[in-house]
C-alpha cells in the first residue's frame, strides 16, 4: 500500500495539524544531563541524556543513536535536538548515549580494533541502557516510577540506522575474526532507522576499506518491526553505486516492515541531527516537522495497537503537485 505525502508549507498552523497528523498538544519537556554509567570494558563511562515530559506517567521509552558524522558534538548525546524535544514533548522518554564513535571522545584514531566506528560497543551501548534503567530512573529527579518499560523503541540515522538494525535482528560479521555477531535485544519492541547503510555486498570500495565492517551487513534476520526512512537524493558513490542501497533494510528483511521515502531529502533528512546544523545539505524545516511526526505517529501504533496514529497518519497522506515523500508498508 502507497500513499503520498502533502508537502505545501502552511504559515497559519503547524504542519502536522495541517496534514491531519494526531499529534497531541506539546508538554513541557525536562532534560539532564549526563547521566554517567560505569561500563566494566569500556575505554570511557557511558554518557547519557534524558529527555522526559514534565508530566504522565506508563510512559514509552525511545533509545536515539546519533550517527557517525563530521561534527565535533552533534554526533553526540548533545545532538538531535528537533527529534529528542519534539518525542519527549508528546510522551516518549527519550534517552540518548554518546557512542564511542563520537568526535567528541577523540577515539576515531586509536588502534581499538573496532574503530572508527565502534560498531559493536554502539549496539552494546544501548542494551547496557536498558540494563541500568533503575540507576537512570533514580538518577532523573522526577523521573523514577514513570517509565513503561514494556513498550521500548530504538531510533537511529545514519551509522545509529545501523546500530538499530542490529538490535533488531541485522546481521553483522566482526571483520578481526570473522565472528557472526548477534545483538539483537527482545526488549526492543520496534525500530526506526533512518538513513541506515544498506547491504554489504554493494559496499563500494572506499567504505569497504574504511569501514570494513559494513561489508557484512544482511538483513535476513532483521525480524523486529521496524520504519525505514530515506532520502531520494541521499547517494554516495564512496558507499555504494547504487542510489537506492540505503532502503535495502526495507527490501531485504522480513516484515512487517514500513518504507518512508523522502523526495529530494539527501542524507541529513531536512536537519534531523541538529538545529542550523551546517553540514544539513537539505535543510527543510517542513520535513523535518513531517518526519518526526510520521514517526511518532508509528511508534504510537506499534507499541499501542489499538491507536490509530499510524493508520489515520497514513490515510491522511494525499497526493499533491509538489509530494514531500510515499510510504509502503509490507
């Protein structure tokens, strides 16, 4: 099933009143930061930022993984503000690491076998979160006894897309040892990767040099529910010389599984990891605000079944002379 989304900008109303989209009206948002867990292992302590409505209770919890990026702190737990803020204002707890990859830590050149990626210690990351959400909770003021832990999402872009895909069932082969790895995490109810890496047989030669690790990339496995987000324009010969790799995760695992394709979004999806951010090559407000409310919109029904969200978000998609994206789902 396709539809299309409405892409004109409304001055008047937020977008997604405009397009119909149910988001509910925002709640003041607490955040703290950082939340410090020691790690037996790990180089650093994790550290880790909490975004929470000021008010509810039973609340979902969603787990954000920046990606590998070009900045010194958007890549970080200091980034993805237009997608924490805006999750956290409309119910979510939002909980947000800094992966080793960060450049902030200043590990990308160590001789760590796993860098510069890190790409095992991501996914590691985030079930180590789970393990400690007792300490976390106590360490939130207000925050302890208000989180519903059976209804978890993980979201990720770009190199988080893949960290997600992993906690969702992707598989991954360590290149040092030739190890299958599998760090998938039924706590994880569903996943959202935006912008992930696509299979590993299409990896063009300069990733797979750099980052040999996303040559083994397969989703055969990836059984969890889950949204794939790309861009039509988000292409780079460096990683692949097809331009459509980067929706692979949609195509190659099984369902149920949501595509959104983002018509003329490159791989900054509008600005989803910062505000202003100069490296968006897309900038596009209006994307943005449609991206994290279609997003929003499914989480609600994929950790809620009986709210429409997701269903009345995607009768509300119609077709217009300048379409913002299309959705299929299988």
């Amino acid at each position: 099933m396709q539809a299309n989304l409405k892409g004109e900008r409304t001055m008047s109303k937020p977008f997604t009143e405009a397009a119909g989209i149910p988001v509910n009206d925002p709640t003041p948002v607490i955040t703290f930061s950082p939340v410090v867990l020691s790690v037996p292992g790990r180089i650093v302590d994790l550290h880790i930022k909490i975004s929470a409505p000021s008010t509810g209770s039973d609340l979902p919890v969603i787990l954000l993984s920046h990606g590998h990026g070009p900045s010194n702190f958007v890549s970080s737990l200091h980034g993805y503000g237009p997608l924490a803020n805006f999750w956290a204002a409309h119910g979510f707890v939002v909980i947000q690491p800094t992966h080793l990859d960060s450049k902030a830590l200043g590990l990308r050149e160590s001789d760590n076998p796993e860098a510069p990626l890190y790409w095992r210690s991501r996914a590691e990351d985030m079930r180590c979160i789970l393990d400690h959400l007792d300490q976390i909770e106590a360490a939130v003021p207000g925050l302890g006894g208000r989180l519903d832990r059976s209804r978890i999402a993980a979201v990720g872009h770009s190199m988080g897309g893949h960290t997600v895909g992993m906690l969702c069932g992707q598989g991954v082969t360590d290149p040092v040892d030739g190890t299958e790895v599998n760090l998938a995490d039924p706590r994880i109810k569903v996943g959202v990767l935006l912008a992930a890496p696509g299979k590993g047989e299409d990896l063009a030669a300069f990733a797979t040099e750099h980052y040999p690790v996303l040559r083994t990339t397969s989703f055969a496995t990836m059984t969890t529910p889950a949204l794939i987000v790309v861009g039509d324009n988000d292409w780079s010969p460096a990683f692949s010389d097809r331009k459509d790799w980067r929706s692979d995760a949609y195509f190659l695992s099984p369902g149920p599984k949501c595509l959104l394709t983002l018509f003329r979004a490159e791989h900054g999806l509008g600005g989803v990891a910062a505000y202003d951010a100069k490296e968006t090559t897309d900038e596009n407000p209006d994307r943005v605000a449609a991206l994290r409310a279609l997003i929003w919109c499914y989480l609600r029904t994929m950790l809620y079944p009986e709210d429409p969200a997701w269903p009345a978000a995607f009768a509300a998609l119609t077709d217009t002379p300048n379409p913002l994206g299309i959705i299929e789902c299988k």
